[in-house]
C-alpha cells in the first residue's frame, strides 16, 4: 500500500457541530488556519443548515471567508437544500456537500423529510452547481447501522451511492455515522457500492464510537478506496445520531498510515498543535489515543 491517501479533514465541521461549548467564529478560523498549516489540505470547514437545528454551524459563511486567503487548501461546507446552497455561494464555497442516508429513520431525524424527498431538494443543488463550476460531494450516512432502523443492507447504500452518482456528485462518502461496523461488514458494503460506482469515487467516513474504525479503513483501503474523511483529535458526532462519537482521529489515520509507509502529507506536530489548542477551548483532553500517546510523551520528555 505505498501509495498516496487524501485525508478529507472534518474537524471544523463534523467535530464541532456537537460541541456543547460554543467555539468563535475566530477560533474556528484558526483551527482551519492550523489544520492546514499541518498538511490538510482539504478540511470541511461549515454547515450551511438551519442554526436551529445546528447552532454551532451558525456563522459557516464568516468562517469560509476568514480562510479564503488560504490559497492552498480546498475547503468544503455542507448544503441540506438550495437555500442552503445559495448561502454557500454568497460566501465563496468552490465545492458543496450534500448529505443523504441510507435510512428513513436517521433521514427524517436528520434533515427532516424521507430519502426520496431528499433527493428531491439535492437535483436543483446539483444543477446549478454543474451550472457554476462547483463541484459537490455526496454522503451516504448510516452505511453500517442506523440508531433509529437497525441494520442497513448493503444494497440499500450501493443504490442511493448510485444516485447521488448519476445526479453528478464527483466522489461518495459513506458514512458509519454511529460507528457500529466492524471490517467484513464494512467489506461487504464497500464491495457492494464499488460495484456501482469505481473505487476511486469513494471515501470512508467512520465515527470511531466502538472503537473499529481503524480496523474498517484498513480493510476498505485492501478493497482500494484512498479517500478517509477524519477529524482531529477524534472529535465529532451528529446531534441527531443518539450515542454517536466521534469521528476517527486524524493523528490515529496519519500514524496508522505513515508507519505503513502510505504517504499523507501530514505533520504529526503541527496536527497535534492544532488538536490541543482546540481541546484546550473545549476544555477537554483529546479523544485520539495517539495524541494522548504523544502528549504524554512530551510530558515525560519536559520532566527529564
Ligand atoms: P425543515 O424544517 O424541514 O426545513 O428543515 P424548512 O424548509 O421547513 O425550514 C425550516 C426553517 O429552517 C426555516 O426557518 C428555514 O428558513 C430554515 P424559520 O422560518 O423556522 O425561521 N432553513 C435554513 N436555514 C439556514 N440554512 C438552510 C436552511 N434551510 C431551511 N439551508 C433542514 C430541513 C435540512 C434545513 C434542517 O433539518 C436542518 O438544518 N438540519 C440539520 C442537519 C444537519 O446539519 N445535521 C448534521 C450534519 S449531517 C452529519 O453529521 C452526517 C455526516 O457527518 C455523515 C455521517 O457521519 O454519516 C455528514
Ligand atoms: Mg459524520
């Protein structure tokens, strides 16, 4: 596996969207800002949704044009509808995302309305951005378990991944929202959807809340997927997916990766430097077991 991994950084939106601690507009275009200073050079960065329903999000529009001077980078923010897209557009987003599920349940929970209905209100989004150049990824949440409908069928995954292929989205990222896969399954499904749509095409966005998202990325890069969205310090979770974690660590995904000697781009230091600040706003240690690894490391070091 010496190949090269693009690592979609979900820090400042998946990981902060469930924060009860309220993180400034200013903070949050730091920790962008720091993120790509480490290496990330492509970080969904906002949510332009109703501030209702997601609070934390509110502001996405300051935040995607305090990082428009970051020239190197590629920034993402995610669109439920048109309003949502026009939003977006207004504040300069390049490339949108919209969210569907594999589930009623989490759908309806989610973005109110039935996967049909989502579908729907994603064709106008997709239209016009073909029309304004902008390019639009598609998630598929619930790809191995939903908290509302139980079990997912792999073929329930594979054709709306199909869908939101054929309306135009450039790459599908599905989505172990509640983090409840363990590697064959997670197999099957990608094979599944690797059927419909090419390997290339997707990515792996694993929540880590039993602890298997590693050991799910390992067995979807076997299957060829390159493409693994994670959040530093292993923040993240969806307000509407009750008992849901975070998203895998970006450190635990660089150390995994490096020490097979895949190439990530990514300097450990500079990460860890953002997760910490970041941890520290939040008032919390790390969720990543490889930045708990090396902090305390840099403790032990400090004490010598
Ligand atoms: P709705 O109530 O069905 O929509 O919500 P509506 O059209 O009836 O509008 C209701 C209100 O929302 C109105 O405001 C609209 O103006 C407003 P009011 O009149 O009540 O003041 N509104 C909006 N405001 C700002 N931006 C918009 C927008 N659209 C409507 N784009 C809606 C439908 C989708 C808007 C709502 O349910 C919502 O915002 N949900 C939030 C969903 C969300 O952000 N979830 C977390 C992200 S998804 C996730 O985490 C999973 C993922 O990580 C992958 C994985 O892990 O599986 C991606
Ligand atoms: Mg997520």
């Amino acid at each position: 596996m010496s190949e090269e991994v693009r690592i979609i950084e979900m820090g400042p939106r998946d990981g902060l969207q469930n924060e009860k601690t309220p993180v400034s507009v200013d903070a949050r275009i730091a920790f962008v800002a720091a993120l790509v200073a480490a290496g990330l050079r492509t970080v969904e960065v906002g949510a332009f949704v109703s501030p209702k329903a997601i609070p934390q999000m509110a502001s996405s529009d300051q935040v995607l044009r305090g990082v428009s001077h970051l020239t190197n980078a590629e920034f993402h923010v995610l669109v439920p509808n048109e309003k949502g897209y026009e939003a977006a557009r207004a504040a300069g987003a390049q490339v949108v995302s919209v969210f569907a599920a594999a589930s009623e349940g989490f759908s309806r929970a989610n973005i109110n309305c039935s996967v049909a209905d989502s579908i729907e209100r994603f064709k106008p989004v997709l239209a016009r951005a073909k029309a304004d150049g902008v390019r639009v990824r598609g998630y598929v949440s619930c790809v191995l378990g939903c908290p509302f409908d139980g079990e997912i069928k792999p073929k329930a995954v594979a054709d709306l991944a199909r869908t939101l292929w054929d309306l135009g989205c450039y790459e599908i990222s599905l989505g172990d929202t509640i983090g409840v896969g363990t590697p064959t399954r997670a197999r099957a499904m990608l094979r599944a959807v690797g059927a419909n749509i090419p390997m290339a095409a997707l990515a792996m966005h694993f929540h880590d809340t039993y602890g298997q998202a590693l050991a799910n990325l390992y067995a979807g890069m076997e299957e060829g997927v390159r493409v693994i969205d994670a959040a530093a310090g292993g923040l993240g979770g969806c307000p509407y997916a009750p008992g849901a974690t975070g998203n895998v660590a970006t450190e635990d995904v660089v150390y995994m990766l490096e020490g097979m000697g895949v190439r990530t781009g990514v300097d450990m230091d500079r990460l860890l430097a953002a997760t910490n600040e970041i941890s520290r706003l939040l008032g919390r240690p790390p969720a990543s077991r490889v930045a708990s690894a090396l902090n305390a490391k840099k403790r032990m070091a400090n004490r010598e």
